[in-house]
C-alpha cells in the first residue's frame, strides 16, 4: 500500500508540483500564482485518501489539482475528526462538483 509520502512524489513526477492551500472562506488558491478559486471550478485529476496504521483516526486526503490558471498542483487535508473547517468546506465544495473530465 502506497503511503502519503509516496502518493505525493509520484504525483509531483507526474508534474503536479505547485500546492494549493484552503482560504478561510472555503475557496482554493493557488501558491503558483496566487489566485483564488471556488473549489468546483478546479479539475480533480486524482484523489487519494490514507489513514494511519497506527491510529484510524490520522486521515489524509489527498488532491491532484488543475486550475483554471494553468497550474497542476496538490492539496491535501486532515478529514475526519481532526479536519479543519476551511478544509471541511473545501472538500465538500469540490465532492460536490460534476465529475471532472480526465486530464489530457
């Protein structure tokens, strides 16, 4: 089984090397260039969820993301008990968007 660290050097030699980050009104930015988006206007190219073998209640998500500014990047988030509310309102923003395309 592929953990965190591993999903996220696979992703990034798969040219998802920016990050993007919750804003504290739910929305997503880019660290690339900045910008701001509303999570259902990003394309979730992958989605990767881990838990601590340890202790079940260490969640991860993980997002392979394409902006609507060009940029590829990851985003990732406790989800669970720990999870923040900036990320809660993230993910169900974008759970709840139409499937997105495949990225070409």
């Amino acid at each position: 089984m592929e953990t965190l660290s591993e999903a996220i050097q696979r992703l990034q030699g798969e040219g998802y090397d920016g990050n993007w980050y919750a804003t504290d009104d739910g929305d997503l930015q880019c660290g690339e260039c900045g910008e701001t988006f509303d999570p259902t206007e990003v394309t979730v190219d992958h989605r990767e969820r881990f838990e601590g073998q340890s202790d079940p209640a260490d969640m991860t998500i993980l997002y392979a993301l394409s902006g609507p500014c060009g940029h590829r990047g990851l985003y990732s988030a406790n989800y669970g008990p720990e999870a923040q509310p900036a990320d809660i309102a993230v993910i169900r923003r974008m759970d709840s968007a139409p499937p997105s395309e495949p990225a070409r």
